[in-house]
C-alpha cells in the first residue's frame, strides 16, 4: 500500500475516533448534567485535548511514513 493511501486510511480512522470519542464523552457527561454541559469549560478542554492528541497522532504517523522511505 503507498504511502499517500496509509495517510488518508490514517485520517479517517483518528477522525472517526475522534467523533466517537466527543460523542461518548457528551452522551456520559450529559445523563449528569444535562444542556448546562457545553458552557462547562473543562468539557471543552477535553474535547480540545482529544483533537490535539489526534492531529498529533497523524502527524507522528506521517512522520513515520517518511522516515522509512
């Protein structure tokens, strides 16, 4: 498989994780809190987080791709 096929596989699994991940914790958080959930900030930041751990991901990902070429 070429590298540019990996990388596009690659990104739509860490934003499918990534969807799944803010849907699950929204759905977990809400049955407790209920609407008042997304002017909590901490919320917010987890979700900022989660991205960030997946765009990192990528990006070491496509590092690694290029490191074997």
């Amino acid at each position: 498989m070429d590298e540019d096929k990996k990388l596009k596989l690659m990104k739509f699994w860490l934003f499918g994780t990534f969807v799944i991940l803010v849907a699950a914790i929204s759905v977990y958080l809400g049955m407790f809190a209920g609407l008042s959930l997304f002017g909590e900030w901490r919320y917010w930041l987890v979700v900022v987080i989660a991205a960030v751990l997946s765009i990192g991901s990528f990006f070491l990902y496509q590092g690694m791709l290029n490191k074997k070429k």
